[in-house]
C-alpha cells in the first residue's frame, strides 16, 4: 500500500506538472491576447530597446524642413507670418512630394495668407496640405460643407468594413489656402497605452470618410496608387500591410540624428540651391519646443513630422514591422514549455537554474534577432513571464510532491520532536495570517516632478546613487516623526503614522515631518542650479482618516501596509501640487494661491483640522480630485514660513 501511494504521488508530480505549465500557458495566451494597460505598458518597455539595435539610415529620398530653433531666432516666435511662410514654401519647387504638418486654420493678414495660397498653387498638384482631427479648435462638418467635400476628394476609396479611429469634427485650413491644396491628409498620431508612440494610424474615419494619414497620402500622391483597406486587412497598392485592430501599422524607428533635416531659414538664403531637394519627398514641420508638436516615442521625443516620415522610409526601405501574435505567439510559448520540461528533467537545482537562465537569454536575443533581421516583433515579455511562473510553480509544485514523498519519513520522526516546539511553530504560523484592522491614520505620499529628464540625461549607475542619497535623506525625516515607511514606488515614498506604532499625534507629526523632507531636499539640492539634471522638485500630499491596516497581499506574499480612501486621497492630494488651483476657487484670504500655481505640501481637511492652531496655512476651496464626486476643501502647508517661526529642530 505505501509502495502503491508512492508511486501514485511520483505520477501525480510528473503529470500534473505538465497539466499545471499547459494551464499557465493558455493564461499568459489570453493574457497577451486582452492585456490590461499596465502590463502593455510592461510589455512595452521591455521590448522599447529593440530599436538600439536598429543602425538602418532613413531613405536619402526624404527630407524634413525643420522650422527649429535656429530658424526662429532667425525670423522671431512661431506662427510666421504666411508671406514669410509662403518665401520659403516657393523654394521647394524642385521636390517631387511636398506635405505641409502645418494648420492654417486661422485667418491672418488676407494679403499674407493669399500670397500663401498663390505659393502653393505654383508648385504643380504635388503639395498635401494637413487637418487635425478632434483637436481643440476642430468644428463638425456637414456633409454639404465645402471643406468636407475636399476631405471625401482626398479619401480613400476602398473601404470595406474598415476598423479605423473615428473623429466626427476637424481643424481644416482656411478656405483661402485650403483651395490651394490638391489633396489633404490627416496630421494625428495615436499613442500607446503608456503614451508613447509606437503605432501609426494609416487613415481615420471622418463621418463617412477614410481620410488617409500624411504619410500614406505622400505615398498614394508619389506611387500613384491607393490604400485598399478590408477589415483589418491593408493593401498599399501591390505592398500587404501588417496592422492592428485600429488600423495601425508599427513602425521601425531609426537613430534620432540620422534624419536629413534642412532649417527653415535656409531656404530664404541668397546662396540657397532648389537642387538639394530635386526628386526629393519633403515634409515642413515644426520643432521649436515652444510649439509644442513633440511626440513621446520609445527613443524619446520626436517632433511630430518625424513620425510621418519614419513610416513613409518604411515603407521605402520595406523595414515596417510585423508583431508576432496569434498562433505565432502561442507556438513560441509552446516552445518555451517544451524546453522547461526538458530542462525539468535534470535533479541538479542550480544546473536547473542555470538552465532556465540561459533560456530567459535566448527568448531575449530571439526577440532582438527577429526584430535586427526579419522586422519581427516579438513581446518578450509574455514568454518571460510564461518562463517565470512555470519555474516558480514547478518549484513550488515539485517541492509539495518531495514532501509528499517523503512523509512517512516526516511522521517517523514527528514522535522526536517535542510538543513544545511544535506549539510555537504553529503560534508564528498564525501571526503571518492576511488580515488587517480599520484604524485612524495619517498617509504621506511624495513624489518627483518632472523626473523623466533626469533619468534621460543620467547613467544608470549615476542615476541609482543619486536616488539613494534622496531616498535616504526622505526616509531619515519619516523616520525622525514616528512615520513608517511604507514603500518606495519608483521615485514616490508612501509612509504611514500611528500604524503600527501609536501615535496620538500623527497628523501634526506627518506635516512635520513633510516640512522635514522638504528642507532635506533644499539642502539636497544645494550643490546643483536649478538647470542641473541633478537638480530634484518634489510635491507632497498628506491625508487624516480611517483604513484598513494590516498585512495584506497573497497568501506566500504579503507586507504590512494600508488600503482605503484615506491612502488614495493623500496620493490624489500629492499629484495635485502640480497644479493647485487650475480648475477651483481658493478663497478670498491672506497668502491665497494664485491660479495655476505649484505648491509643495497639500494637507486634507481632518490633517488640516488637527494642525490648523499649529501650523501655518493656506485654504484651497472646492479641489477636484480624480476619482471624488464633490470638491474638496484642502489647504496648502507653508513649510517655510514653518522653519522660519522655528517649528522644525
């Protein structure tokens, strides 16, 4: 009988071993099938260095008229004049596309925008004026309208069941100049779930209109052939196109500086030469940052022209990328699972370990290679992850079948243990239970404005010394008032008083100890100017009510820590340091904020409450936080009128 169990358990270990990895399996599937916005934005950025590897130049046969910094010192702020706009636009007569990432949507000096619309017109059909689809400024056209009817001239013809991004008003040129225009092309991009972007629409629905994207209307303007769209299926002329369920192609960025890029201003130079751009596709668009048409992509920001004209080079050099999803994705976890069970079959542990690695490796550089050489894009990270949980369980899974294995061994010896050991082992056990308690507390969230340049423009090593020594400084003056650190979020501290120490005076002890971080990270900063990438601002929130506290998690991880109403407050109240007083009145009294203003430390209304005799403030009435259906009464904690009435040591 104990022969038959055994054996029964060693079957059960094998077999439900592969019955567990084939249930994974399908769940990372249809996990990379309808993946929430945070694991796409994961999986994303896992695989957003792909484009290091990418040392392909864009086609000579583009060019981008860059109207940037020095063209703007040149020729004053951004928007020119359109006789001075018009000058430069006469010069680009040799090129064989033009397109125009420009609105004029505005009438100005009816001489200038003529002198405009008459430099277009000479230029011979071969020019794409720009729309905005469902921009701020963009009107509901009617089917009648003289500007739709140029829109449904540009659009595509082939059509059928299209998934496209639907927009039901747009930002068209003024009539003036829009009658110029042989053909018009939408100037929109659509960002990932993480707003970056790494998709390129091909065409939007207009009411009843495909209107086609500037990149793919320079194409169906140079080839002389169409955009053919079924379904989800694309058709560019004779080229197929891979999309996605909007429509959307994925592009293959280049090196940011490898881009044929001509300033503005030089084509209003005496020795300007027109050859430079003969038989050229030219795109005109603006760069100057106070414009404001960058874009976030995986390499940073581009100016938002350069995004049009990373797909037409695709589309030149055949470079546009094709996502390995579907059966092609599952075949490639089906892969992986077959060589875990191989390499399951080995007893050494750390050779297992070592195995696995090299294999996490692999998945790595077979998604780098099929991306280098075949335009592939794989999401590594769903087989990483599908790699990760079937070691952990099969880890987890083998151990509780060995023990199962080995409890006649367990059960001979259990008559040595002494019972005395056994009831403290089982006390501990229920101390490490799930559960939490409601309780009063006070929650302090902090957090880095603008810290993404910081972690641009500085080395990884440099970085997480530099973080560190903020941390450190941060932690320190919770640490000074009785708070407990609750957890570091990327660059964010989330600390909690009264739990688990008491502390009858936790909310006056939480804006000290604010007032603490905010004079350590003056000092923090000392050493670098404010221009410096070292240089680190930070906004504070600090809240007072009732959560749960206790250890929360699942049942083999979980921390001590605390969820509820009050900790998403002081979060919502930490993100709106950034802009106090935008959309709300703050009050008629002394030392009110003005509009718009950053602050440093906002406290809620039973924070403020507990303080208001102590401490100096400032009310900020009606705030509206995300996520609260009525305003908010907060007020803003002013920490260094604190130090200066001597209220910190």
């Amino acid at each position: 009988m104990g022969l038959f169990k055994k054996n029964g358990i060693s079957l059960l270990k094998k077999h439900g071993f592969y019955l567990l990895g084939f249930i994974l399996l399908l769940l990372t599937y249809q996990l990379a099938l309808h993946p929430p916005l945070i694991i796409q934005s994961l999986a994303s950025a896992l695989t957003d260095d792909y484009f290091h590897w990418n040392k392909r130049k864009p086609s000579e046969k583009l060019v981008f008229i860059d109207i940037e910094n020095t063209s703007v010192r040149a020729h004053g702020r951004w928007p020119w004049s359109r006789d001075l706009v018009a000058k430069g636009v006469a010069q680009l007569n040799t090129a064989e596309v033009i397109g125009l990432d420009i609105l004029f949507s505005e009438p100005t000096v009816a001489t200038h925008d003529q002198a405009l619309s008459n430099a277009i017109s000479r230029l011979e059909n071969k020019v794409i004026g720009g729309v905005f689809l469902n921009g701020p400024q963009a009107e509901t056209l009617t089917k009648d309208n003289a500007g739709y009817q140029h829109l449904l001239y540009s659009s595509l013809n082939r059509t059928e069941n299209a998934q496209l991004i639907d927009s039901q008003r747009a930002e068209i040129p003024i009539t003036k100049i829009r009658e110029a225009f042989p053909l018009l092309a939408a100037l929109n991009t659509s960002p990932d779930a993480d707003q970056k972007i790494r998709h390129y629409p091909l065409a939007f629905w207009l009411q009843d209109a495909a209107i086609p994207n500037m990149g793919v209307q320079m194409w169906r303007l140079g080839h002389f052939v169409d955009l053919e769209l079924n379904g989800t299926q694309a058709l560019l002329g004779e080229q197929p196109l891979a999309v996605d369920k909007k429509t959307r192609a994925r592009i293959n960025y280049y090196p940011v500086g490898t881009w044929q890029r001509i300033a503005f201003t030089e084509l209003l130079q005496p020795d300007w030469d027109p050859q430079r751009l003969a038989g050229r596709w030219v795109l005109v668009g603006v760069s100057e940052a106070g414009v404001t048409d960058m874009r976030v992509t995986p390499l940073g920001e581009l100016p938002g022209p350069l995004i049009h004209l990373t797909f037409v080079s695709n589309l030149l050099d055949n470079s546009l990328l094709t996502d390995i999803n579907g059966w092609e994705l599952l075949a490639v976890l089906l892969a992986v699972f077959i060589f875990v069970i191989f390499i399951w079959q080995f007893s050494q542990p750390w050779l297992r370990l070592l195995l696995f690695f090299l294999l996490g490796l692999s998945i790595a550089g077979i998604g780098v290679a099929g991306y280098a050489f075949f335009n592939l894009w794989l999401e590594i990270f769903y087989p990483l992850v599908f790699l990760l949980l079937t070691v952990l369980v099969g880890e987890v899974w083998f151990f509780v079948m060995s023990r199962a294995e080995t409890a006649y061994l367990r059960s001979a010896f259990s008559s040595y243990v002494a019972p005395a050991l056994v009831d403290k082992l089982v006390k501990q056990g229920d101390e490490l239970q799930l559960g939490g308690k409601r309780q009063q507390l006070t929650v302090l969230f902090s957090d880095l404005r603008d810290f993404t340049p910081t972690t641009e423009l500085l080395e990884t090593e440099e970085l997480v010394s530099h973080l560190n020594r903020y941390f450190g400084s941060m932690i320190e003056e919770v640490h000074r008032y009785n708070g407990t650190l609750d957890k570091l979020m990327g660059d964010a501290v989330m600390a909690l008083f009264n739990a688990p120490l008491a502390d009858e005076d936790h909310a006056y002890h939480a804006c000290l100890a604010a007032a603490g971080m905010m004079q350590a990270l003056d000092a923090f900063n000392l050493p670098y100017s404010v221009d410096d990438p070292h240089y680190l601002r930070m906004g504070i929130g600090i809240n007072t009510g009732e959560a749960v506290v206790g250890n929360i998690g699942a049942a083999n991880r979980f921390n001590f820590t605390a969820i509820g109403d009050a900790v998403n407050t002081a979060a919502r109240l930490e993100s709106m340091t950034k802009e106090v007083n935008c959309n709300w009145q703050a009050s008629k009294q002394a030392g009110e904020v003005k509009p718009c203003e950053t602050v440093d430390i906002i406290i809620g209304e039973k924070t403020f409450a507990a303080v208001k005799d102590r401490l100096p403030c400032y009310p900020v009435i009606g705030l509206e936080l995300k996520g609260k259906l009525q305003a908010q009464d907060v007020w803003v904690l002013d920490w260094r009128k604190m130090i200066a009435q001597g209220r910190l040591p």
